[in-house]
C-alpha cells in the first residue's frame, strides 16, 4: 500500500480511506483486491453484492505501481 500511496501522490490522484459498510454495496462502487504482488484485481462482488467492474481505477494502480523505482538489496 505504500508504495501506490506514494505514487498515487506523485501522480497527484486524491486518496482516501473509508470504511464500507454493507448498505453502501451498490453497484456503481467499484473495488480491487491489492497486496504485495498485485497492485489492483477487479472484485466483481461481495457476499450477495454486485459490483462495478473499473478497468480505470485498476489501470491507474497499475501504472502507478509500475512508476515505483527498484531498489537493489546488498548483502
């Protein structure tokens, strides 16, 4: 997460944390599934809630993950 914070900023995308509650699952509110290996899947529901699928929100994690610079680990 830190790092697409920190590139979502560079990238001057407003951020924001909300917590989600179940009467707000509709289906105009898109969610992606992120860890450490993936920067954004599409979530297409939860539990019996349908879900908007958003290419866009995924591209932009994408491209903003990909913007992070590697770091060489020396032993």
């Amino acid at each position: 997460m830190q790092i697409l914070s920190r590139q979502l900023e560079a990238l001057q995308i407003p951020q924001r944390t909300v917590p989600i509650t179940e009467d707000m699952l509709t289906d105009e509110l898109s969610a992606v599934v992120m860890n450490s290996w993936t920067p954004g899947i599409d979530v297409a529901r939860i539990g019996e809630h349908g879900l908007a699928s958003s290419s866009r929100l995924v591209e932009v994690l994408h491209r903003a993950y990909a913007n992070e610079v590697g770091t060489a680990l020396l032993r």
